[in-house]
C-alpha cells in the first residue's frame, strides 16, 4: 500500500463555496460512525500496542484530546480574532494522556461525547459564521471557519486511516 502522507507535510486548498458546510458537517459527524464501524470488533489489547508509533488507543484518544483545540479555534473565529490559536506540535496532552489504559469504550464515549457538542453548536451557523476569516497558525494562511471544519474532518480522515491500517493483520506473503 501506498505510504500515507505525513500530517505536517499536506498542504490545504480552501477553495469551496460555503454551500459544502452539509457535507462537512456530514464527514465531522460521520466520524464517529466510521470509527464506531471499524472498532466493533477490535480486541481492547490488541489497541493498546504499537512498536512503530502510536496505537490504535493513542490514535483514538488524540482524536478526543484536540477536540478542546478545535472548540478553541471555534472560539476565536466567533471572537473574530485575528490568528487562531495554536496547537501543541509536540502532542504533549496525547503522550501523557496514557490512553492504552482505558478501554476502547471509553476512549470513543469520551470522543463522541466532545464531538457532540461541536456539531450540535456549529449545526445552524449561516454563511456570514461560516465565512469569518482567521490566520492558522501553522500553516500562515487565513482560512473560513468552514474551512477549519474542512480541516479538521480532513484531520479525522488521516487518523481514521491510521487506526484502520493499524487494525489490518498483514497477509502472508505468498508461498509461506
């Protein structure tokens, strides 16, 4: 399969009209389906282990633990400040959070739980919401609040990934 991109290295284009909030609303709310769907059957130990990076556990809850960055930003776009406020690069809160502690369960309770609440407060925001313009800190572009919903389901997609890569047994090669 194909390497997947690191996070730091994509590059965004925020070109879409604001009439594509429903289908990011859909893609933030599905989320959880999604993760819901690929974690039913996962075995709780199995999560907790990973040599090469993070776990599927870790993955989880770091989707959980930036929840708080993302209703920050919400925040500032909604104060119209001027630059968003910035992540921790280092992912301090994910490392320190020992995630591969709890189960599964509660990992994607805790999840759904902050989710809610986003989608239940960006549900009925109108264009002029959508379209306030802030300065992403790290990337040192302006970008739409609907574009930083667009960001963060593209950041929901990246780790979805991961944990689904990390839940496939890899095959035998063939003759063994």
């Amino acid at each position: 399969m194909i390497q997947q991109t690191p996070w730091f290295e994509r590059a965004f284009n925020f070109d879409f009209p604001v009439t594509n909030f429903s289908v990011i609303f859909s893609r933030l709310e599905g989320t959880l389906f999604r993760l819901q769907a690929i974690l039913t059957n996962a075995d709780d130990d199995y999560c907790s282990y990973n040599t090469d990076g993070w776990s599927v556990k870790e993955h989880l809850g770091h989707l959980s633990d930036l929840e708080e960055l993302w209703w920050k930003r919400l925040q500032d776009f909604l104060d119209r400040k001027e630059i968003l406020t910035p992540a921790d690069l280092t992912n301090t809160k994910t490392n320190e959070a020992r995630h591969n502690e709890k189960s599964l369960e509660q990992l994607m309770q805790q999840f759904v739980v902050e989710r809610q609440r986003t989608l239940e407060t960006i549900y009925g925001f109108d264009r002029g919401t959508l379209s306030l313009i802030s300065v992403h800190p790290r990337l040192h572009q302006p970008m739409r609040l609907i574009d930083s919903l667009y960001f963060v389901a593209e950041h929901d997609d990246h780790h979805i990934a991961k944990i689904s890569g990390l839940l496939r047994k890899p095959e035998p090669a063939p003759g063994n």
